[in-house]
C-alpha cells in the first residue's frame, strides 16, 4: 500500500504569534516555522505503518512557497521515501489543498491518505474532511488508534464521553489527533541521506486546479487584553458580583 | 563537506527537540544526585551526535565547526554537562582522523561515530595541566606492545567511555620534550584502572575521572599516526578545535541565564512595576545581552576560520575567553536579577553559576589564552 502524507508549513508552536500591525495577518518574516504538529503524528504514523509492512511507500506532499519544501525534507528526514511540492504563492484555503489533495491522489493512487486534524495556524479542522467527500472515499477522523484488516481498517475515534470505533473499507481519509501517537525526530545521518531522496515539484495548473480564494479575511486582531482584576470585600460582595455582573451562578 | 543552510536548519530543529524532549526535563534531577545520564546517551547515539564531526567517509556526519558550535550552544544552554559527552570525544575522533593511519581510522572512526565505542582525551595529570611537556605518563615499547605507567586525572568520559587517547612521553629524554610525547589509544583492560570519581561543584553527572596505568600493555598498532613524537602536536591541533566548542558552550550558558533574566524580569515586580522597568536591571540585560551577541560572534568566525583551514589559535582562543568570561558574568547577574529564586536550588540560576566557572579553568586556562593572543599579535605583526 502506498500512503500519501500531508505536511504544513506553520509557525512553529513555541513562537508567541504576533498580528501584523496592518491587520491583514500574523507575522511570518523571520518567524521559525516548522511542521504542523498533528502533520508530524500522520507522518509518524505512515512510518510506523511501513515499518510493520502494512505499508510500502510513503508520498509526503506539501502545498504553498517554495520554503515548504523545508516541511517536505522534514519528513523525507523522518523517512518518508519521497515528496511532491505544489507550488503556488496564494494563500490556499482548506477547499483548494482538498482539491489539489485529490488531483495528486488520482495521479498516487495511494490506498491511503493521513493527514493532521487541523493546522495550527488557520485551525480550520476541514480539509480531510473535503477530500474525503469530493473523493468519494470514507473518513476516520480525529484518530487515536488504526488496526488495520485485509481491505479495512478500524479506526478509534475520541468523542464525547468515550471512544467510538469505525470501520472504514480502503482506501480511505484519516485525521490524526494528538494521543495517535508520539512523533519521533529525525535523527542527524537520517537528514544527510534525506537529501537524495527525490522531491517533484509541481504548479496548480499542471494538476489543474483553479486555487483562487473564496473567502476575504476582513481583518485580523489580537485577542482582547484582559483587564485588571479588582478585590471584593466580603465573601457576600463576590457571590454578588458573581451572580449579577458575570452572570455565572 | 558543506552543510547547507536548509541541512543546518533541520538538524538544529532536530536538537531542540531532542533537548526539549529528552534531556530538559531531567536536568534538574540528574545533575542534583550527580547521575550519568544514561538513557540520554542513547538518544544521543540514535541522534548521531556521536559522529558529528567525523568525515562521512567513516560514518559520521562531517558538520563543519561552525554548525557543530551551534548544536554544542543549544546543548550547553539546556545542560552543559551533555555537551561534554560528546565533545572530549569529537576531539579524541578529530586526532585519529587528522594524524592516524588508513587502517586506524577504518578501525575506530565508524565505531566513534555509532557511539558503541565512546571516550575522551586524557592529558593532564596530578601535577601538570596547563603545562603539558611536563606529563610523567611513561610508555616503554616491549616487542609489539607499549608498556604505560602513571596517571591522569581530570579525565571526562573516562568512567562511562571505553577508550581513551592519551597523551604519553615515549622518550622522557628527549629535548625538546614534545619530541618525545606521543598519543596512545587505550581500550579499558587490565593495568587500566579508574582510582575514582572526583566530586566537583559543577559540571554534574557527567564523569570526571582518576585514572592509572599500571603496567598497561597497548598494541603499538595504537599509536596514533604510528610515528613516537608527534603527540603533543596532534593534541594541541585538536585543541582548537576544542576551544572553539568550550566558547560555544559558554555562549549558550550566558544565553540561557540571559533568556531566563529577560523573561523574569518582565514578571518579577518591585515598587508597582515591573523590574525590567528599573533602570538598575535594563543596565544588567543590556550588558549581559551585548557580552553574548560578542561572544556569539567571535565562536562563529573562530569556527569558519578553522572550516577554512586557517590558522586560528589566537581566534578561537579570543573566542574561548571572552565566551567563557561572558557565561561567568551573565550567570552572576542572572543571580542578581532573579534575587532569592537565583540562589535557590529549585531554578536553573545557581546551576549555571556553579557550572560556568569550569569554562575558565578546562581547556586551556583563560590566562593561558591571553598569553596565546598575545603572542600570535607579536608573531603575526612582526615590528
């Protein structure tokens, strides 16, 4: 089986994000950036799936500029065997990564496709979802656990109140969430070899994928500052300030 | 080799993981019962660093000085101690590859590089240190093998590692005395013993040894570059190398007591604001962060000067100065600014200040490297 991977680019998640002072985004320019953290545990994943010979080949694909190129050597370093980058300087929404997604799993045909849950950055929680759809294929998302059967696979979800379980026939979508597993880093020969690993680069058009976006971001702001807090006086002073001011019991 | 920018960024992402993950959350408990800490060896095996330096060709990794100081600062700024496991190494590494035979390096170097055959450099000895054409190790040949007698001290990796290059006099009669000084590999075996662990203020867990030889037999195939006499010309080749790595390790000391100031300050209050506001403090983070970016500096162009193969003793000896003096400095003031929580034992402050003193004293005294400035500006501004 083959297994295509989806990595993203983001701002890695130790850096405190800043907004632009214009509003039109967050701060990138000389930001660290790194893999998307639920992206890693799908990587990780297809590893461990090939390293129990439940898989042959692992495709990492990234979509974006030309530096997402550095999330593919990433996971080629975690060892992926190859990548493919679609190069494109539009801001992509989740809709346009699905469709492109889908283009290059027609051209793969892989019997599966891990992707993260969400990115960090836009949090958007949608895209294997939609490539799910628009392929027609079933979806295991918000993944905890995989066991895999001849042409199946059990997929163990983590929903309110317990753990659900679906049976998904392949090939299939599957979301990674956090406890999937605990990504491993590339060790330092792993990412010397990495660089002879073969990595394509392709356009949106070549895949002919119109990735124009639909959506206009209005503005983007920081959180509200919170304000100062004030001491009550009396235990009674606060069960009334609770009840009436912030309206919480 | 090179290492491009993109190859430097990922293996530097790599670490920060690996620190992040393996080794700074245990630190703290590590280095208070002074344990070796075993499980983060074999992280650093799997992670390669055991083979950083060493040429591709014999299964390293062949990182230039200058990516190699960037990887032993970020090391140095979570825990100085793990550096030292692989830098004495790196360096006993650096003189079988420079100076030994093809059938030396074929032998040892993949070995160094997989960490299954670990160790150090062993020169100094009860009685001289900084004056090394004064060692009294002897090593007398008898048929194939030399005979060691003596002891060293001071020796990192000498308890946990299973090889040492040590430096020995092969012709105490000899004048100049180097020309009598050679460097041995010895594997541990019988008349290789370890008298003791020596206790230190700082500088934790990793293992700091007394060792003798007693009539210790070492195949003459183990003379490195199999020529007697060139010992102390092959260590003090690999010296510059590791000053420039003490420098980076000084660069991430000051960097860290830097980081952990600049972030308390800003939380810390006195007299209803807070204490980064004071001018007291802005003058001390303003010092400590100018003395590191210097430092930074000076470890970075002594490390490209010795990726050209250019001489750079006065260099990396500036670097290992002002580097060190820097950790010293940044680590008293970090004390200062973080007050009563610096001095206690539950923080990183008092750590850093008990271990940035060793920078001044290992590898080479910081007086040593003045004379060594010195003395290249003579040599090299002839009047």
């Amino acid at each position: 089986m083959k297994i295509l991977v989806a990595v993203k680019r983001v701002i890695d998640y130790n850096v405190k994000v800043r907004v632009k002072a214009d509003g039109s985004g967050v701060e990138t320019s000389n930001v660290k950036m790194s893999m998307n953290p639920f992206d890693e545990i799908a990587v990780e994943e297809a590893l461990r799936l090939k390293e129990a010979g439940t898989a042959e080949e692992i495709v990492a694909v990234s979509m974006g500029i030309d530096r997402c190129q550095e999330t593919i050597r990433t996971a080629l370093a975690m060892g992926a065997d190859r990548g493919i980058l679609v190069q494109t300087e539009e801001e992509l929404e989740p809709l346009a990564v699905a469709k492109l997604l889908k283009a290059l799993v027609e051209r793969e045909s892989p019997g599966l496709v891990i992707v993260g849950k969400q990115a960090i950055d836009g949090d958007h929680s949608e895209t294997g979802q939609m490539l799910a759809a628009i392929l027609g294929w079933p979806q295991g998302t918000f993944a905890s656990k995989l066991e895999f059967e001849t042409d199946s696979v059990n997929v163990t979800r983590e929903v309110d109140g317990g753990l659900e379980i679906v049976k998904l026939k392949l090939p299939a979508v599957i979301t990674t969430d956090l406890r999937l597993n605990e990504p491993r880093f590339a060790s330092l020969p792993n990412i010397m070899k990495a660089k002879k690993k073969p990595m394509e680069t392709l356009t949106p058009a070549e895949l002919g994928v119109d990735v124009t976006p639909r959506v206009t971001v209005v503005e983007v702001v920081e959180p509200p500052k919170r304000k100062a807090g004030i001491r009550v006086e009396s235990v009674q002073a606060l069960v009334e300030k609770l009840r009436n001011e912030a309206k919480v019991i | 080799m090179t290492v491009s920018n993109d190859d430097e960024a990922l293996i530097l992402a790599s670490i920060d993981r690996f620190l992040e993950r393996d080794v700074a959350p245990h630190a703290h408990a590590l280095e208070a019962s002074d344990t070796y800490p075993r499980d983060i060896v074999e992280q650093m095996k799997e992670l390669g660093l055991f083979g950083a330096t060493i040429d591709p060709e014999y299964g390293g990794l062949g990182l230039s000085a200058v990516t190699y100081a960037k990887i032993v600062e970020r090391v140095s700024a979570v825990w100085m101690s793990v550096s030292g496991i692989f830098n004495s190494h790196l360096i006993m590494a650096a003189a079988v590859q420079r100076f030994g035979s093809e059938a030396q390096k074929r032998h040892y170097l993949p070995r160094f590089a997989r960490g299954e055959l670990r160790g150090g450099i062993a020169l100094t000895e009860p009685d001289c240190g900084t004056d090394l054409q004064a060692i009294r190790t002897r090593a007398v040949r008898d048929g194939d093998a030399y005979v060691v007698n003596g002891s060293k001290t001071w020796i990192s990796n000498s308890i946990e590692g299973q090889i040492l290059a040590v430096l020995v006099k092969t012709d105490p009669q000899a004048q100049p005395p180097r020309r009598g000084m050679s460097l041995l590999l010895i594997e541990k075996g019988p008349g290789f013993e370890v008298s003791r662990k020596l206790e230190k203020i700082g500088y934790k867990g990793i293992d700091s040894g007394e060792l003798t030889f007693d009539d210790c037999r070492v195949p003459v195939d183990n003379l490195i570059g199999e020529e007697e006499g060139r010992g102390l010309n092959q260590i003090l080749a690999g010296l510059e190398l590791g000053r420039i790595n003490v420098a980076a390790r000084g660069v991430g000391i000051a960097r860290a007591c830097l980081d952990e100031s600049v972030a308390y300050a800003q939380v810390r209050k006195t007299f209803g604001k807070p204490i980064c506001e004071h001018q007291s403090i802005q003058i001390k983070l303003a010092e400590m962060a100018t003395r590191l970016e210097a430092s930074r500096l000076l470890t970075e162009a002594a490390a490209r000067a010795y990726d050209e193969g250019r001489r750079c003793d006065m260099e990396a000896g500036m670097a290992k100065l002002f580097a060190t003096e820097t950790a010293i400095h940044n680590s008293i003031e970090a004390m200062r600014i973080h007050g009563a929580y610096g001095y206690s034992k539950e923080f990183n402050i008092e750590r850093y200040y008990r271990d940035a003193p060793l920078l001044a004293i290992g590898e080479g005294t910081n007086e040593m490297q003045r004379i060594i400035i010195a003395r290249q500006l003579v040599e090299r501004n002839p009047a």
